[in-house]
C-alpha cells in the first residue's frame, strides 16, 4: 500500500497543479496553491487532507464547491502536519429520463445564474483560505454514506458570491465526516416552483431510505404579488409542505420541517415585528399532525437579532446590513448552528452525525459579529440574491 501510494503521488506531482487527473485519487498540491478543482461524477466524496508540514505555522479553512465551509481554522506547528476529512457531494443537472409518453423531464429547469455554477457543474472544487493555509496534499474517494439533502430557498441556498451567505452552506462545518449534506436549495424558490422546476425530482431521484430531507420554505411562497408560486398559509401552503414530506417518507427518508428565517425589522422596543404572518404556525401545524421532526427558525432567529440588539444586528446580514433578509457569513454561521444544535431534539440519530462543537448553542447568547473569524471567498458580487 504504502508503494502504491508513493507512485500515485509520484505521477501526481508530475502532472498539472489544479488538475493532476480526472476522478478519485491522490493529488500532491503545489506550495502557495489556494485552489483545486477536478471533474469528478455525480455522487459523495471523501476528501482527505493533508495540512502543514512546512517550516513555518499554518493555518487553514477549507470550503467546497460554492463556498461549502468544511473545515475552519485547522492550525500546525511549524514541521508539523494534520490530516482531516470531510465530505462533498457533487451533482448535474440531469434527471434519469421519463418513460416514453410520460410527463416530467431529463433537466433541473436551472436559472441563467445557476448555468456553470460550481453548484451544478462537473467538477469537484476547493479553496483554501486563512492567514496562513497549507493544503499539501489532497485524497479524494467515492463514497456511500447517508445524505441530508436540503430543500428551501435564498436563505438556505449555497450562495455563489461574497458578502451574501446561508445557513445552508455553513452546515457541513458542524458534521462529522460520516455524512453529506446535498443542498438543493436556490434563491427565489418556493414549494410551488421547487416542483415545476423538477428539483424536487431530482432529489426524489437520488433520495434513499437512511437519508434525510430538510424543508423551509416560506419567504417567497407569502409573495401573492408572484401569483403563480403564491400559497395561502390556511390551505396550499400546508397541502404542499405534506407532499414534501410524504414524498419523502415514500423513499425511506426521513424528513424534517423548518420554519422560515425571520427577517429583520425592529419596533421602537427592540423587539422583532414578525413578518410572516400565518406561514411559521402553518408548519408547526403539518410538522404536528406528520409527526415529524421540526426546527423552529423563526423563533430561534427572532431571539437571535433580539440577543444583538438593532445596532448590532446589521452585523449579521448582507449589503453592510441594508438588506433585511439574506445573511453575511456570521449571520449565516450563527443559524447554522442554531439549525445543527436544534437537531439534538428534533431527531437524534440525525444528531449523532454531528461534531461536539455544533451540539449546543444558545441564540440568546450569539458569537460577537465584530470579532467573527470566517476568512471570505475571493468570489464578489453586489447583486442581491432574488427573493426576500
């Protein structure tokens, strides 16, 4: 084993940097790389890294694909390295094709911004971030390990560009590398356009019994001036949440519902004025009546912009706190936690999965966002995400 390993590294640091080959394999990094990409199929890998080892201290955060964070604020000693693991789940577009006559379709129905993204794009990537990153080496395996797949909207969503962030994205930080987290979730999406737009299919193509769905929809699903996505929260709403979760049920899955992030908005008390009317109580309702597990976002969001106050609390969402509804990295990084911590209760066995460090946390008693550690991506837009 230890010859074969010598030869693979060999041959790897022979070839190109970036893209020493195609697929599973061992790929020896250049000094001062801060990327890696390489085409890879569909499906879950183990990637393993190599940390350090160089004259001087290291210290390095990892995220994947479309700003994934999978490991953060790894250090070494000078001469001295760590290796760590994490998964990545990478996936296409294409849908195995309806029978002949059949409705459906071969594609996700992806946006214009959606078309080359890291998200949906053929290649598994990396970057390495931090004061000092040192990423040596890099194995990357096929692997069969249960899978969260996560179904919502922009506040979910792995967003593509700096300074906007999700909950959704930071998750992966907070789990052991024993499980994948596939998040499905786009920016402007309801439960309505989620399904005409045949990602729920595709998740439905991949999904298998030991995986798990979670579910938060609401913020664009209240918009009745977008008529053909709007759900009333009495009626269609709820309907389309059950779909979901039988859906889910049907391939052996296990789903769980979350309640809508809460947006920012303060009255003259410091309190949070809600803004999604009937849409929270609505999946407390069906999460109720299904028995499934349920993550009470809006409550847990409310104490959280409560906890920093309304001059602080800018300090947790986008555009230097001008937008109201999507996050920075830090408000993205807290709720992931209150998400992965909340799992303790909503369902165990999906908490088992978790590392020690994303067990517990209190939005009550938040991080300081002025001391917030998170490297950002070198990817920038001013765009806001679609949706709010």
């Amino acid at each position: 084993m230890k010859v074969l390993l010598a030869i693979l590294m060999l041959a790897a640091a022979a070839a190109a940097p970036t893209l020493a080959q195609q697929g599973p394999g061992i790929y020896v990094l250049q000094p001062g790389q801060h990327s890696f990409e390489t085409v890879m199929p569909e499906g879950n890998y183990r990637v393993t890294l190599t940390l350090g080892g160089g004259r001087t201290a290291s210290d390095t955060t990892v995220k994947a694909e479309a700003r994934r964070l999978m490991l953060e604020d790894v250090r070494t000693a000078p001469r001295h390295s760590v290796q760590r693991s994490f998964i990545v789940n990478v996936r296409r577009p294409e849908l195995p094709p309806p029978p002949e006559n059949a409705p459906g379709g071969t594609a996700v129905r992806l946006k214009k911004d959606e078309l080359g993204s890291p998200t949906w794009d053929d290649k598994l990537s990396l970057e390495f971030l931090g004061s000092a990153p040192d990423v040596r080496s890099v194995q990357i395996e096929p692997v069969t390990v249960p899978t969260i797949y996560l179904a919502g909207d922009s506040t979910v969503t792995d967003q593509v560009f700096e300074p906007t962030a999700s909950w959704g994205q930071m998750l992966p930080r907070f789990f052991a590398p024993d499980i994948a987290i596939a998040n499905y979730a786009e920016s402007g999406e309801t439960l309505k356009s989620f399904v005409t737009e045949l990602r729920l299919a595709k998740i439905l193509s991949l999904i298998k019994p030991g995986d798990w769905l979670l579910i938060q929809f609401g913020h664009n699903d209240e918009k009745k001036q977008w008529p053909q996505t709007y759900a009333d929260p009495r009626s269609t709403y709820p309907d389309y949440l059950r779909v979901f979760v039988d859906e889910a049920r049907l391939h052996g899955a296990t789903p769980i519902l979350i309640t809508p992030v809460e947006r920012r908005d303060f009255d003259s008390s410091g309190k949070i004025v809600p803004s999604h009317g009937l849409y929270p109580d609505a999946v407390r309702a069906v999460a109720r009546e299904k028995g499934t597990g349920l993550i009470d976002l809006t409550t847990l969001t409310t104490r959280f912009y409560e906890a920093l106050g309304p001059t602080r609390a800018p300090l947790a969402f986008n555009d230097h706190g001008k937008d109201k509804t999507h996050q920075d990295n830090y408000g993205a990084y807290e709720m992931a936690r209150m998400v992965a911590s909340s799992l303790v209760t909503a369902d165990p066995r999906l908490a088992a999965h978790l590392l020690p460090e994303g067990r517990s946390f209190d939005p009550a008693h938040p991080d300081a966002p002025e001391t917030f550690p998170l490297p950002a991506s070198s990817s920038y837009s001013n765009i806001r995400p679609q949706g709010s």
